[in-house]
C-alpha cells in the first residue's frame, strides 16, 4: 500500500471512530434521513440554514466506516457555505467516488480530507456509502422544515 493510500485509510478511520459534528442539532431548521438497504447504512443529518449559508450542521449515523467518516467530512467541509457552494463540493466529491475524475495532486490539496474517499471508485459497492450523507445533505437543503427563513 502505497504512503498516499496508507494516510486516506488513516483518515477514513480516525473520522470513524472519532467523527466530527455528530449528534443533534437542537437549533436545525433542516432535516433529513437516508438509508442504504443494500449495507444499512443509515444517516439522519440536521442542519441550520440562514441568508442561504449552512450556519452549522450535524449528523447521526449507524453503519459503516466509509458512510459514518464520510458524513464526518462532509458536515467539516460545507459548515459557512452557501447552497451553491455545497452544490459544486458534491459535484466533484461524486465525481471522485465515481472514479470519472482524478484529481490532480492541487485538486487533491483543495478537496482537503475529502480526497480521503479517492481509493472508493475501486470499490463500486462502496460508492453509495460514501455518498448517501452527500445526498442526504441536500435533501436536508431541499427540505421546507423551516418557514422562519
């Protein structure tokens, strides 16, 4: 295993046991739920939206290492985005897990830990692990939870 591969386990791993933003979101004026039935993977993540921003955002998950760490970057790398950001971050994070794109090592730096989940597109069973929190999270966007907007 290459040094490169060795470091995105590391940090798919430390993400698992330790994950980031994980738990209710008391203030969440967005919600939603996903669930894999192919693994069970399930992932419920919350959110707080103004001025079209993602103010703050958590997640619940049960399930396994890939789907639980990739919720964990994912709420690190979309907190203060607005909509649109969030919109293009997904692009090229499926476009990594998918393998249609691979970053060069500069994309790779400006994906930050995202560039952990570049080794899933080997993985086809894994893909949907990796993205369902992605599309769980934009469900949540779409979600109308929140007239005080």
């Amino acid at each position: 295993m290459s040094d490169l591969q060795e470091l995105y386990q590391s940090i798919i791993l430390d993400h698992n046991r330790r994950p980031k933003n994980y738990g209710s979101l008391d203030e969440a004026n967005r919600s939603a739920e996903g669930r894999n039935p192919s693994c069970g993977d399930e992932v419920r993540v919350e959110l707080r939206v103004a001025d079209d921003r993602i103010e703050d955002v958590r997640f619940t998950s049960a399930g396994c290492a890939v789907s639980r760490a990739a919720a964990s970057i994912m709420t690190q790398s979309v907190k203060g985005k607005s909509r649109a950001d969030v919109d293009k971050l997904f692009e090229q994070f499926h476009s990594l897990v998918t393998g249609k794109v691979r970053p060069s090592e500069q994309e790779a730096r400006a994906l930050g830990e995202l560039a952990a989940f570049a080794g899933v597109a080997r993985f086809p069973i894994r893909v949907k692990c990796a993205s369902m929190p992605w599309h769980v999270l934009q469900a949540a966007l779409r979600s109308d939870a929140a007239a005080s907007e």
